[in-house]
C-alpha cells in the first residue's frame, strides 16, 4: 500500500437556491472552472472557419419591395422568396425584425457545388419564429428546413414555440451545411435535428435552451439520426432542454414517427466536442448506432435524475462502435460515463447491440456537493479500456454490472478513483478484466472497499493479500488547489506503463489528467 498526496481543484459556482433548482439540492450555480498548466481545461480546438467573402450581397428586410433590386437601400420583403433568389457565391443580409415561418431551402432553392456557398446572415435582432401552420414537410414542424448542398445559416434567433416545433432541420439534400452563432429556442421536440443520411454539417457557437417538449414529452438539445456522417458539433450551449443535451439516435429505438430510421445504417465520424451542457432534464450526451463517434472536451454539469433520465452525463449503448470519450469536464452528475445496454427496456428489445471498442481516457468527473451514484459504469458491452480519468466523490466509483460474456474484455488501468462513499469497485469476478492495474481508490471513510461477486472487503486487504496487484490506496487527497500540472511536489505515481496505442517518456504520474508535459 501506498499513501500519497494529491492535487486539488476549484470549482467556481455555489448550490442554487431550492425554488430555482428543479432537481433538488446540489448544483452548481456557476460553471465549473478547472485548470491544467495555468490554462483553463478542456481545451477546445480553435476555430479555422474563414467567412467567405461574397459575389454578391443582397438584403431583405421588413418593408421592403419584393420587386426591387435588393441591394442595402432597396432590400426585399418576403424571406421565403429572397431564398429562391441566391445563387452559389451570394450572400442575404436579413435585417433586425420578426420573420415567420417556416422557411424552406429546398426544392426552389439551388444546390451548390463544393468549395462554393451561398450564406444568409442575420443581422443583430433578425428573428425567425414558427408559423401557425405546422410545416407540411420535413417532420417534427421545423421553422427552417435545410435540404439544399452548400448554405450557411447565421446569426439568427430562431423560436420553435409558437409551433411547438424544430427551430431548424437539417435533412439529406443539406450537405455541407454550415451552422454557427444561433439562439434556438421554445422547441416542440428538438432545438436541432441532423439526418437521417446527412453529410458534413457542421454546427458551432449555437446555443440551444427551453426546449420544453410540447408534442413529445421532451425536447432534446440536438437529435442526429441514423446514417449521417461526418457531423461536428463544436463550442455549443445546450441548456435547460426537457430531454437529452445531444441524442444520436439508435437503430431501433426510435419514436414511431420516426420509422424511416428503422433498419438505418450507423451514423459514422460525428464529432462532440467543446459544448458546454447545461441542466437538461435527460442525459448530458447519449451516443445511439453510430461508429467512431468522438466526445472530447466538453463541460457537462448538473445532470440530475427527472422524470425523463436518471442523470447520466454521456451514456455510450444500442450499437455504438469505436467510441471515444476523452477529456471531458462532468460535475454533479448522477452517473458519469455509462457504456453499455444496461437494463433499461428498451435497450433489450430484439435487435439492441451491446457497444464495442469503446475509450474512456482523461475525463474528469467529480461530485463536490452531494455524491453521484456512478462514476463510471460497464453493463452489456465487449472491448471497454478505461485510462487515465479521475473520479471524485461517488457512491461506487466503478461499476462491471454484468456476467461474461455479455461484459467482457475490460480494462482498466491508471485511474483515480477518490473518496467512494460505498464501493470503490464492483464486478461479478476479476477475469472481466483484461487489465487491472496501477489504479488508485482514495479513502471515503476509513477505508474503501470492493465487492468481486458476494465478497466486500477493503481494497487494502486485497492489496495485502496479492488479489490485486499494482494498485495504491491514497490517503491524504484534498481539492485546494485549482492547477492540475502542480502536485504539491510529491509524484502522484511514479510509475509509467505501456498502454497499447498510448506512449510515454520515461516515468509519468499517469493517473487521471495528471501528467508530466513529455507524457503523450
């Protein structure tokens, strides 16, 4: 056994008062702030749009002249018909004002050719609103709909509410499109829908809030369908929807409505990154059918049980493949990261595919006001590696909810798994794992314990006793300090080992995010 002292860290926020939280006691107000090498942490990657330069400009504004020119002193009047005007190169300008819709750009609006666009901009205070008509096409009654190649939407408010609908959906014909800078509101059922079978869209700087669910129940963030590919959702603010944050849809679970993505192949190459995830009233991110889906450096926080989800702040199940979920920032959330069909009963329906080949690494979950019940979960899924993620202040830190071989090939390896309230670990048996070694459990108590199968007993026991080797019980761990990179002097673990894909140079305190700048 091994006793050592730890980093600290600082969150910025206060729990909110009891008439303004909607889930209870612990929450953080404020967002949660978290440093590595004196720069905030996650990093997102930088922005390499480059707004194009237009051919064209033209202008739309509330009282303006359908049959005028269109240019800045002779704007047109109906948005809807200034759409059907542009050709590739052309940007709109659409004036402060309220336009209603909804508004098409489809079947009379032209497609466009790669490496060229066609952009309509709004201008500080343009809204768009649903009409009182639903939408005849597209479903879920979207406000603007998007089934064109090649356009670029924004700087708009757009608001579902008044036709409880999608404020934008973006459908097969929309490939290349370009999303950025929205506030979409008042959603029926999602703030944005991508697919089913869309190519390349790209969504960045949108914040998508009050979903409030008035058809369906509940109002995701962002719904991807079956088939897409190459999506990225990039910097989003997703909050206080009443379902999930960002839902990527499973091959069979899917609402009746919705039967044409029954049978749809995997969403492939989807990109999460950067998003802050706010109080939604579902889970944070759900990854459904989909391969090499890719969650990084996102802030999720205030994830709590509703009537809609029990609190889980990236669930990985039904069919997802190659998944990677890494440097994520997730705080008093019920469950952390949860990969697996679980026994939710709709994941057993006939045809639920346990996921596969699925990367947890460098995420940091931690519950300082009131402890969650998972830190990180496994039930029903082959070829899980866990490394490197820290996990602080859980009921049981590390939950292997099933018999092999419906869980198999685990492993976990040089994580930190602080201050478990009950369990640090729990499996059905040791051979689960693959790999199972130099992980650290920090005292909740005055000790923490494991339970393999029916058998509890501390981990320093086991320790002692060689059941499992190369693991460290830490003492002396405390949050004070708010820099990742400064372990108060003392080596978190001084000791490196090789993990299949991942190198290092020479030793490394590769538990959790805590790494020497020559670690990879």
């Amino acid at each position: 056994m091994r006793s050592l002292a730890l980093i600290a860290l600082v969150f910025g926020g206060c729990i909110e008062s009891q008439e303004n939280n909607p889930f209870g006691e612990g929450l953080l107000q404020g967002e949660p702030a978290f440093l590595h090498g004196g720069e905030a942490w996650p990093v997102v990657s930088t922005d390499d749009w480059l707004q194009p330069e237009p051919d064209r400009i033209f202008y739309v504004a509330q009282g303006g002249d359908d049959s005028a020119f269109g240019g800045s002193d002779e704007p047109w009047a109906d948005l809807q018909t200034s759409l059907c005007k542009l050709r590739a190169g052309d940007r709109l300008v659409v004036r402060s004002g309220s336009y209603q819709g909804p508004f098409f750009i489809d079947d009379d609006c032209p497609n466009v050719n790669p490496g060229r666009f066609i952009e309509v901009v709004g201008e500080p205070g343009a809204k768009i609103v649903g009409g009182p008509s639903p939408s005849a096409r597209g479903f879920w009654k979207p406000v603007l709909t998007i089934n064109r190649a090649g356009w670029t939407v924004r700087g708009f408010q757009i608001d579902g509410s008044p036709s409880a609908g999608v404020p934008v959906q973006v459908l097969a014909g929309g490939q290349r499109t370009v999303l950025r800078d929205l506030v979409l509101i008042g959603a029926g059922s999602a703030g944005l829908t991508i697919g089913p079978l869309a190519t390349e869209v790209s969504a960045r700087n949108l914040v998508i809030r009050n979903g409030v669910g008035t058809d369906t129940g509940v109002s995701h963030g962002v719904v991807i369908l079956g088939g897409c590919r190459q999506v990225n959702l990039t910097a989003n603010f997703i909050h206080h929807n009443s379902g999930d944050g960002i839902h990527i849809l499973g091959g069979h679970i899917v609402p009746s409505e919705l039967g044409i993505v029954q049978g749809m192949s995997a969403t492939e190459g989807l990109v999460v990154e950067g998003n802050k995830i706010h109080a939604n009233q579902g889970h944070g991110v759900v990854v459904g059918h989909s391969v090499g889906t890719h969650v990084k450096a996102n802030t999720i926080w205030n994830v709590r049980p509703s009537t809609v989800g029990e609190g889980i702040a990236i669930e990985v199940h039904d069919g997802a493949q190659d998944a990677a979920i890494e440097r994520n920032l997730v705080v008093e959330a019920t469950e952390g990261v949860s990969i697996g069909a679980g026994e939710r009963p709709e994941a057993l329906a006939e045809g639920a595919r346990a996921p596969q080949s699925v990367l947890v690494e460098r995420n940091m979950i931690s519950n300082p006001l009131s402890p969650s019940r998972h830190g990180i979960s496994v039930d029903t899924a082959v070829s899980v590696r866990i490394y490197h993620n820290a996990v602080h202040r859980s009921r049981r830190a590390l939950m292997i909810s099933d018999l092999p071989p419906k869980t198999q090939s685990l492993r976990v390896l040089n994580n930190l798994f602080l201050e478990a309230v009950e369990l640090g670990f729990r499996t059905s048996g040791m051979a689960v794992f693959d790999r199972f070694e130099f992980n650290a459990f920090g005292l909740g108590g005055s000790a923490v314990e494991s339970e393999v199968g029916e058998a509890r007993q501390s981990i320093t026991s086991q320790v002692e006793a060689g059941a499992i080797s190369e693991t460290f019980v830490v003492g002396a761990a405390s949050f004070t300090d708010d820099n990742l990179d400064q372990p108060n002097g003392v080596q978190v673990v001084d000791k490196g080992t090789s993990i299949p894909g991942f190198g290092f140079e020479g030793t490394a305190p590769d538990l959790g995010p805590v790494e020497h700048v020559a670690a990879n």
